[in-house]
C-alpha cells in the first residue's frame, strides 16, 4: 500500500523488463498476496518464491545480524550506508552471511532518516517511557526496552486503530509522507524527531542462489542495475515528498517535538551495550559489526570537518 516502498519494486520490475527487450519478467505482489510478510526469507531460502523485496531488520528474531543490513539505532546515514554497501564490504559481508539463507541480496531502497513517532502525550524525560506501550518496527524496540518502554509489533495498517482505541500509547512508522497517509496526527499530536533507530533504513532485494545462478548473464546484470535504479529512486523520492508532507502536518497543528537529549543519549549508550554484548555471543554479527564500526567512525570524522559544517551554517542562515 505504499507508493514510496512498494513503488520501488515496480520500478525495479519495470526496468528489468526493459533492460531485456521485454524478455525478463518479474510480478510484483504485494505482501499477504502470494507470501505474508514475515515469510519472506524463508519463502526465497526455500525456493518457494524466486525473489522478494523486504526491510531485513524484521528478521532479527532468527540472526540480529541482518538488521545491520537495514538499520541498528545510531547507525549510518542513508549517503553512509550506501557507501558502506557498494564501496566498503558491506554488501561482500552481507553477501557472506546470506549464503546459508540461499539468499543473493541486493540493497534495494532507502527511506533516509526517519522520525521519532506519534506521542498522545510530550516525552519529557526517561521517566516518561517507563510502561509507555510504542509501536516500533525492527531492531529499535530493543533498545527502547531497555529504557522501559513496552515494544509493540503491529504491521502498518492495524496501526491507526490500536492507538485510536488506546491500545497502544504511542507509534512509529516512517517519516512525514507515508505517516500522513496513515492519519496518526488525528490522535497523537506530538510527533517526535529524530527516528534515532532508524538514521536511515535500506531496503533489501532477495534472490534465491540457485535461480540466481540459471540467469544469463545479461539479466543478472539487468538485474543488478535495476535494483540500483530503485535504491537512488526510493532516496529520491523520500527526499521529494517528505519537506511537502511536514508543512501540510505542521499546518494541521502537529506538534514538532525533538526528543531531549538525556534521552538520546541513554538509547545511545544502551544500543552500543546491547551490539557489544550481541557480538560477543553471535560470531556472525561480529563479523560484520566490527568492520562497521570501524566504518561508522571513520565517516563521523570525515563527516563532521566537510558536511557538518556546511549543513550547520546553511541551516542558521536561512536564505529570505
Ligand atoms: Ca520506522
């Protein structure tokens, strides 16, 4: 149901289908159509569907490390994480670990950073997340947890009705564009920045291995570049729809909250915690956590002495 993520499959389908003269064609279902949406890496590792388009991070109860193929709260930027998949070895070590799922992964999409969720009430202080019962997609709930916060999984259309009922007290979804969709600012006015568990959230394409292997080598290529095409398209159009979609909220009288820094900074300090003590049991997630930490630091410091600074001093000296 959505155009930005959902869209980004088609956009793929369309150009492998071109790239081929017509040739290679791939059907795009929904999800619950042919496969529900958690069955996915099981569907593809099994040969029961040849490919699937899916956020990895929602696999962390069979491996926490394909959510460092998605987002890890505190994790690279949508620029950063695109650096680390194509130039660094992220996608080689992604590639590595999928192999016992029979899985070929692609990066396939990118809804940047995301927002920090709709609030009934202000989020003040640590106090304030005790018991607090939050919708929150992936690997964020973890964290959250931590700090006392109840964890809910509840896919995007149950959403709307769970908070309206108070089943729920607060819920995250993407960003500006597809939340305003979903109608929360009609009962949860505090809208809360930024996403921290998701600086960015990248998107994957599964093929099965051995489907993989059968193509000719015009369509894996066709293949390859069509899943690049949806991941520059998806970041595209994030980039396009959400400042729209923020002024249309902030007119609405959504009420913009940043969360406060005591409370950034325990999720940071639980979130590392929780990715060291990972580590040291799962020697999978070390593997690639480690180089990617490594990465991670090595882009802050670039980071902050070019992009930082430049950002900085455009965002406080607004052009009239
Ligand atoms: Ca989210």
């Amino acid at each position: 149901s959505l155009d930005t993520i959902h869209g980004a499959a088609d956009t793929f389908a369309k150009a492998v289908k071109a790239m081929s003269g017509g040739k290679f064609e791939i059907s795009v279902h929904a999800a619950g159509e042919i496969m529900p949406a958690f069955g996915v890496v099981d569907g593809v590792q099994q040969g029961s569907v040849e490919m699937a388009h899916t956020a990895p991070y929602y696999f962390f109860g069979k491996d926490e490390t394909f959510a460092l193929g998605c987002a890890i709260p505190f994790g690279l930027n949508s620029r950063q994480m695109t650096a680390w998949m194509y130039e660094g070895n992220g996608l080689k070590l992604m590639r590595e670990f999928y192999a016992k799922y029979n899985i070929v992964n692609f990066p396939g999409g990118n809804t940047g950073a995301q927002m920090g969720g709709w609030f009934r009430k202000e989020i003040k202080s640590l106090n304030d997340l005790k018991g607090l019962k939050f919708r929150i997609g992936g690997f964020g709930g973890k964290v959250l947890e931590r700090l006392g916060v109840v964890p809910q999984n509840i896919p995007g259309g149950d959403i709307y009705p769970a908070l309206e009922k108070g089943v729920i007290d607060a819920a995250e979804w993407v960003g500006p564009y597809d939340d305003e969709k979903l109608g929360f600012y009609k009962i949860a006015p505090y809208y809360y920045y930024p996403g921290w568990w998701e600086a960015c959230s990248m998107y994957s394409m599964y093929v099965n291995i051995k489907e993989w292997e059968k193509l000719p080598k015009q369509y894996q290529e066709a293949l390859t570049s069509a899943c690049a095409e949806c991941n520059i398209d998806m970041m595209a159009e994030y980039d396009y729809k959400n400042p729209i979609a923020l002024q249309s909220l902030i007119k609405n009288g959504v009420k913009l909250q940043s969360y406060s820094t005591e409370i950034m900074k325990a999720a940071s300090n639980a979130a590392f915690e929780m990715y060291e003590e990972e580590a040291a049991k799962n020697p999978s997630f070390k593997k690639i956590y480690e180089p990617w930490k490594k990465f991670r630091n090595d882009q802050m410091l670039w980071n902050k002495v070019a992009e930082q600074t430049l950002m900085s001093f455009m965002l406080t000296n607004p052009v009239k």
